[in-house]
C-alpha cells in the first residue's frame, strides 16, 4: 500500500474527484465511444461501499492508470486529479452531488451519460470552465464533506488562468 492510501479513511463513503484537462480532446470512453471534452475543470461523483471503503477506491484513482475500467479511468488518460473531497457513511450522496452541482448559480454542464451506466442520472460528471472553489462544494453538497488529505496530489496542482470559455454539453 502507498503512503497516500495509507493517508485516506477505509470506512465507506461518497467522493468527489476533482480534475483538470489543459486542452479540449476527443477520448474513447469504454461503449459510450468517442467524447468531445472542452478545456477545464471536471467533478466527477461516486461512491465507495465495497470492499476497502474510500481508501481503495481513492487509492485506484490516484496511482497511475493500469487498466481503464470505469468512464472515469478514461478521462484520467487525459485529465489530472488534483483533489478529492469525501463524506463518510451512508447514504450514498453520488446522485444528488452530481445532481446539485449542475442545478443554480455557478452550476456546471453534465457530460451527458458519463458514469451513470448503472443508475438513472444525467451524469456523474460535471464540467465547469472554472475550479469550483471550496464554499461552492460545501454550499452545495453540505457541510459534512471533507478535503481528502491529498498534499501531495493538490501541490503538483497546474496553474490556470481564470479566463472565460464556453461550456457544450457532449
């Protein structure tokens, strides 16, 4: 086990992975084919109530890519992690999360069918042209998510600048 792995909770729980993608590109995600994604920020929801909790399912997302195996392995080829945020226990929060955060001011764009293969969502991923910030989440997801302790991936974190862009729904 690394050190990071070691760092994150094994209790289950619901995670936010949040991503940056430098330039717009065209990736072949599994059966939904080829996807257009724009420049900038993605939030991906999900979930982790098997076996090894938040830490394994975290842990599989933050090492180096062996094998694509969920929607989000493939964006990962492109896109870098650049922090996480979590809430322990039940009940599973990925819908909602994913739900809330492309509903009202400061809302993202759905990537349309993007890790929802296994529910009735729009989307568990959401772009937005801007990093949404810490009281954005909190406000809208609640108060009992946490910053995973990923030092070590949010200090490699690529400086962007803050200029508007459009946003497509792909």
């Amino acid at each position: 086990m690394s050190k990071l792995h070691d760092s994150l909770p094994d209790a289950k729980g619901s995670y936010l992975l949040i991503l940056f993608l430098p330039g717009s590109r065209t990736i072949q995600v599994g059966r939904l084919g080829p996807m257009v994604f724009d420049r900038g920020w993605y939030v991906y929801a999900g979930s982790a109530f098997g076996p090894g909790g938040l830490a394994a399912r975290l842990g599989r997302h933050l090492q180096p890519l062996v094998k694509a195996h969920w929607h989000i392995d493939h964006l990962r080829t492109a896109a870098k992690v650049v922090a996480a945020w979590m809430a322990i226990g039940p009940p599973v929060r990925e819908h909602d999360w994913a739900a809330a955060l492309t509903e009202g001011p400061e809302a993202g764009t759905a990537v349309r069918g993007f890790g929802c293969s296994d529910c009735r969502c729009l989307s568990h991923l959401i772009h937005f042209t801007r990093r949404p910030g810490r009281i954005l989440l909190r406000a809208k997801l609640g108060f009992d998510v946490v910053a995973a302790p990923l030092k070590e991936i949010v200090k490699q974190r690529p400086k962007t600048p803050h200029r508007a862009g459009s946003s497509t729904n792909v």
